[in-house]
C-alpha cells in the first residue's frame, strides 16, 4: 500500500473537486469516505469524479484504477502516487 | 467588486474570478451586478468542466435567477445514443446567460429510436418546444457497418431511417427539431475519402451524410454544426477515445462542453435571444495606438506586420458580421472629426457605412450606449461592448447590466481569438429580414439625417410617403411573423408569444391573423407590425398587437388602428393590454386611439386591461395618420 502523501494544498483541490461535482460547499474527506455516503455519487459521477481529477491534476488513471477505488483514502494514495 | 471580478475574469485567474462570485453574500433582490458576474463568467469559452460545474452551483444557490430581462421559457428534450448527463446543466447554464430559461429532459441513454417512434412515449407528453437530436458515430455505425469501406445503399439506410424518425417528430410534436452533424471519427479511419463502384471511405460517407442532412434541412428541422463544435474544442482529442470506454462518453469533457454551448446558442437564436449588434471602442481595440496622436495613417492596421495584421483582421471579423443582420456600432473618446481616418486610410477593412451608429466624443461612455440603443431600436441586453480597457468595460456593465462584453488585446492577436471563440454571434438559419436589418439601420441614419431639415415632423411624415401592406399569415411571412411574436418586448400589447402552430390554430378557429410591411421613400423595412384578430359575435376582439419600435413616431400605429377599424366593420372593437416589465411605452395606446375602459369588466387578472371602442366613439373621427394602406 503506498502512503497517502498528498500536501495541504493538493488535498484542498481535490476536496474542491468533490465539493464542487457534488455541491456540497461543507464536505470534509476523510479517508474512510466512500460512494455510498456522500449522496450523487452513482457510477456515472464516480466516472465524472475521476475525469475530473485528471483534467486538474494532469494524470490519468487506468480502467483497473477506477473500477477498484474502494475509499477517498485509497483514492488520495493513488492520486499521491501519480503526482511524485 | 465588479472591477475586481473583471480583472480576474479577463487577465488574471478564472478561479478567482469564480471565487469573488462566490463569497458574495445571498440578498434579495439579486443585485444585478452578480447577474452580470454570472453571464460573463458563463460565456467565457475554454475552460474546465469543473469551472462551469461551480457557476452553475453558484447560479443554483442564487435561485436560478434569470440572467437577462423577459427570460424566454423552453422545455428542451435531448436524445442522444450515448451518455449525456452531462449536457443537461450545461445547456441549462449556457442557455441562460442568453436569457432563455431552459428546462431540460434527458430520456435516457440509446434510446433514439423507441422514444421517437412511440407516439404515448413520455418525451412527446411533456410537450418540448424544441427537440435535440444528437448522434454518436456508433449511430451510423449500426447502418452503415464498421468496415472500412461503406456501401452507398448501406448509407441511404441509415438516410432512411433519420427520414422516418424526423416525420414521427414532426407528426407528434410541434416542436422545432436541432439534428447535429457529425465530426470525423474518433479514431482515425484508413480509409478515408476513398470511393470505387458504390463504396466509400467512412470519412466520404460522414461527408455525404452531413450534406444530406444540410439538404433535408427546414419546416422547424434545423442542422446544427456539431462537426464544427468538435474542431473548435481540438478535434479527435474531444472525442471520447478514453471516456468512451468507460462511460460511453461520445466526447470528452472539452467537446461535450463546445457541443453543449453549440445546442445552447441554436436554441437561444430560435428564440429571437440573440446578440444583434457588436458595440467597439476604437484606439488599441480595432487599430493599434491612438488615432488623434498618429493621424489617420500612423495607426496600425495593414499587412504590414504581425500586430498590423491581426488588427485588419479582427476588422474584417466584424464587417462579416453584418451579412448575417449583426449591426456595428462605435464608440471612442475622441474628437468626433477622427471619424474621416474610415474615408482617408483605404487599408481599413471597415468603413463609415459598416457601422450603424458612431458616437465619439467625451461623455460616459455609458451615454453613448444609450444613444445607440436609441439608434438602433433595441436594447443594451442584445449587445456586445469590446474595448481594452476594464475600465470602460465596466463603467458601460454599471450603467447597462444586461450588455455583454469582450476585453480586446493585450495584441491584436487575442482580439480575433476571442471575438471567434465567444460564439456571442452564431446563426443557425438566416430570415430574409435578419439580412435586411444592416441596410434598413444605415437607411434610418440617413433617415434622421434627413428630419433634422423638417421643422414640423406633419411636414416631414408627408414627405416620406410611407405606405403599409398588409398581408394575411400565410407561408412565406409565417417565419418573420414567428420571430416576431418570439422577439417584440416593447410595442406588444399583450406579449403572447404565438409560435407557427399556435397562428395555425387560432386561424382554424377563426381568427384573422395580419402582417404589416412598411415603405417609405428611403426604402422598405420589411414586415413591422403583427396583429390577431377574433371575431366574435358583436364584438372584434384584438388579441394580439405588436409593433417594431423602429417605426414609432410615424402614425403607423394610428394607420393600422384605422385597417382594424374597416375590418370591424361597425362592431364594437375590444382591446387588451397586459403590462409587463417592457410594454411600458403604450401603456397609453388605446386610451390615444379613443378606447374607453368598459364599465363592467371581466379581467381576471388585476393587472390586465380592457378596452373597447363602441358605438359612441365609432361616431368620433379616427385617429390622424400619414400613411397610405393596401392589403394584398
């Protein structure tokens, strides 16, 4: 498991991301959120979700990726993992 | 806050711009200056989805409010046969930054074919004014196969089955139809524009198709150039070649965003929502440096050099705006004798009749605003200011709220770039009358030219013989009619905005339903006025009356007053006049033609008037009018 190291700033954006994509302005992440408690995030918004981090953090994720993302902190690891 | 916003929108950080919108605190009413934060931030081409996802979230916590006065309301169904949740906000928002408030059903994925085919399915029961077809290249692909060489017969299949699929729209829905083209495909095909024996390359069978689609194009089917949209957006790189796979996304983010502004300004141009005039500063926008200083040769503008080029450019940009009944206006701080630089500098590619109104001189600029208004007989909310100067810009924003606007520079570059990819001016279809509005407002120049030599306007009305027509609704007025019912505010009695299947309906029921032309000694201003009349038993009701405001002040109004009268022929006439936020300007109108309030009256709705003129008036003597009438 690679470590979460995503820095402040990183963090910020991405929680600006799902805070925007699912208009919920106060949305705190924490690691052990998943799909299921934050509402509108169906398989089309995870999809969504996924593009847009890639369009503001210039990467990109593989199929296997995006199908296996079980919690935002699986999620910050991975994004880590493709920043450094 | 404005100024702040401006700087950030034009030359700094979008998201800041974004951000100073956002943390304005909620207060009722919308101060209108966040309305004009909103559209502008809403119009800005190119950016990221999310951006556009967080205006609309902004605009959300607002209420939706509308963007630009009288807001045209729309249902607007989209079928497509891939995912498209996306386009549905989109349009939404980029819609309502052209004053349409448009409401938006998505059916559901692939599902073309069974929604359109089945009259009781539920896109035709929420009854859509407009209808937005949008394929994928896999649509073709299921007629024409994924060969690399495509059979003409095979091609004239899936030709067929659109034919069936528009008559089934056009049977069940009086709804105007938006069919877009299709751009190339998303990875490259080798066959290209091959063609032997009955067979073709997919790119020749994408060509013929979308040129068969452009033929079959009328009677409420509009083609919208989606191909177009894509190229804009980057091309192939806009096509779903990664989202496809995983959401069945037909583009990506980029081209779902140029397609969905694309369907967004189709729908606002049906609807008359349209920018009608584009409004530019001189000095550093249109040339470079200041012609006061540099004289009419020194200013740059020519083949003669990058900056030079750019700058001849954006002007000849501008001048083929006006084909498309775009008007120009202009607008500088200067002394109004620079304006001979347009008759001396022969390398400027516009010229002193391009535009419709100048104004140069040293007041606000906000005031020459409102005198081109005045010249050009609409509203600031249907224009484009351009300036490089902020300040200007946001001084003209103060005062005019509903204007739009364009920073041009820092080069000459930018300027044509950004005039370009702001889609502010983007027809979809031409009427006859749209090609006429650039004549007939330089031929209103030479009009009050012309006045000022009058020193009675009796005298003056006189001279200029004019003369109206009136013609029933028939096929060839029914579109400009159409238009005018979508687009008149101010001279419109009662604002129902009548489409082409409402003036068929209330024909069958009975009604009489006028168009009125207009000539005068500079020229024909083509179809100006519409009205509908009922006749009922003892009575001939008005139910509709509106006018171009462009012919005020000339009797028209009491001349077609007079047209009604002969048609009531001795039965009392009864008029409505419903005020709205913009039909202030006759409020008076029936009490100026000898229409009384009736005693009893049966208005449901307090604001609505009625007035009649009776049998006692009918013995009053008609209004005065100078204008000669026929009906053909």
């Amino acid at each position: 498991m690679i470590e979460n190291k995503l820095d402040p700033d990183q963090l910020d954006k991405l929680s600006n991301i799902l805070r925007v994509l699912f208009n919920l302005p106060d949305l705190e992440l924490n690691d052990n959120l998943t799909a299921k408690d934050v509402p509108g995030w169906d398989s089309f918004n995870h999809v969504n979700l996924i593009i847009n981090i890639e369009e503001e953090f210039n990467v990109r994720f593989s199929n296997d990726e995006v199908g296996g993302m079980q919690n935002v902190g699986n999620l910050k690891s991975l994004l880590a993992s493709k920043i450094s | 806050m404005l100024n702040k916003f401006l700087s950030e929108l034009f030359t700094g950080e979008f998201n800041n711009a974004l951000s100073i919108l956002d943390n304005i605190k909620l207060e009722s009413p919308i101060p209108s200056e966040v309305l004009t934060m909103l559209r502008l931030a809403i119009f800005k081409p190119g950016q990221n989805f999310l951006y556009y996802q967080k205006i609309f979230n902004t605009w959300k916590k607002w209420g939706q409010p509308a963007l630009k006065p009288s807001p045209t309301n729309l249902k607007v169904l989209f079928l497509s046969d891939f995912t498209a949740d996306h386009f549905s906000p989109m349009i939404q928002l980029f819609c309502a930054a052209q004053g349409v408030k448009a409401e938006v059903h998505l059916p559901g994925f692939d599902s073309i074919e069974q929604t359109i085919l089945d009259p009781s399915s539920s896109m035709y029961k929420h009854k859509p004014n407009i209808i937005i077809v949008l394929f994928s290249e896999y649509w073709l692909q299921k007629y024409i196969g994924n060969s690399s060489l495509v059979k003409q017969a095979d091609l004239e299949e899936a030709q067929n089955a659109l034919s069936t699929l528009i008559s089934s729209m056009r049977s069940n829905s009086s709804a105007d139809i938006l069919i877009g083209n299709l751009p190339g495909r998303t990875f490259a095909s080798p066959s290209g524009i091959v063609s032997m024996n009955k067979m073709m390359g997919w790119n020749l069978a994408i060509n013929r198709f979308n040129l068969w689609l452009e033929n079959i194009a009328g009677d409420r089917l509009y083609i919208i150039d989606i191909a177009e949209a894509i190229f804009s957006a980057g091309g192939r790189k806009s096509m779903g070649n990664l989202n496809f796979f995983r959401a069945r996304l037909a583009f990506e983010i980029s081209g779902i965003l140029s397609v969905a502004r694309e369907f967004a300004s189709a729908v606002c141009h049906l609807s008359g929502k349209t920018h009608r005039a584009l409004v530019t500063d001189f000095d550093n926008t249109i040339w470079g440096g200041e012609v006061a200083e540099l004289g009419s040769f020194g200013v740059e503008c020519s083949h003669e050099s990058p900056e030079a080029l750019g700058f001849l450019m954006s002007q000849e940009y501008m001048k083929n705006l006006r084909p498309l009944g775009v008007l120009l206006a202009g607008v500088s701080r200067n002394d109004p004798k620079i304006k001979k630089i347009f008759t001396e500098n022969k390398e400027l590619a516009l010229d002193l009749d391009d535009f419709a109104s100048l104004q140069l001189g040293w007041l606000p600029k906000s005031d020459y605003i409102s005198q081109i208004s005045n010249d050009l007989g609409f509203g600031s909310d249907f224009m484009v200011y351009m300036d490089d100067s902020l300040f200007e810009i946001a001084q003209i924003l103060s005062v005019h709220p509903y204007m739009d606007a364009i920073l041009a520079g820092p080069d000459s570059q930018s300027t044509i770039t950004r005039l370009a990819s702001y889609r502010f001016f983007n027809s979809i279809s031409i009427s006859s009358e749209d090609l006429k509005r650039g004549s007939r407002a330089l031929k209103l120049k030479e009009q009050r030219n012309f006045k000022t030599s009058f020193s009675k306007i009796e005298d003056f009305l006189e001279a200029i013989q004019i003369r109206l027509s009136f013609v029933k609704f028939n096929s060839e007025n029914s579109k400009r009619l159409v238009q005018l019912f979508q687009k008149t505010n101010q001279f419109n009695l009662t604002t129902r905005r009548h489409r082409e299947e409402d003036l068929k309906n209330l024909e069958d029921n009975g009604a009489e339903i006028y168009s009125v032309s207009y000539e005068d000694t500079f020229g024909s201003q083509g179809i100006i006025s519409a009205f509908v009349l009922i006749p009922e038993a003892d009575t001939l009701l008005i139910e509709s009356w509106l006018m171009s405001c462009r012919v005020l002040n000339r009797t028209v109004e009491q001349a077609v007053f007079s047209f009604i009268l002969k048609k009531a022929n001795g039965k009392q006439i009864m008029g409505e006049y419903i005020p709205t936020e913009k039909n202030g300007l006759i409020k008076s109108l029936y009490e100026t033609l000898g229409f009384n309030r009736p005693v009893m009256t049966l208005e449901q709705n307090s604001n609505e008037e009625q007035w009649v003129y009776s049998d006692a008036n009918l013995k009053k003597s008609p209004p005065k009018h100078y204008v000669s009438i026929s009906e053909l």
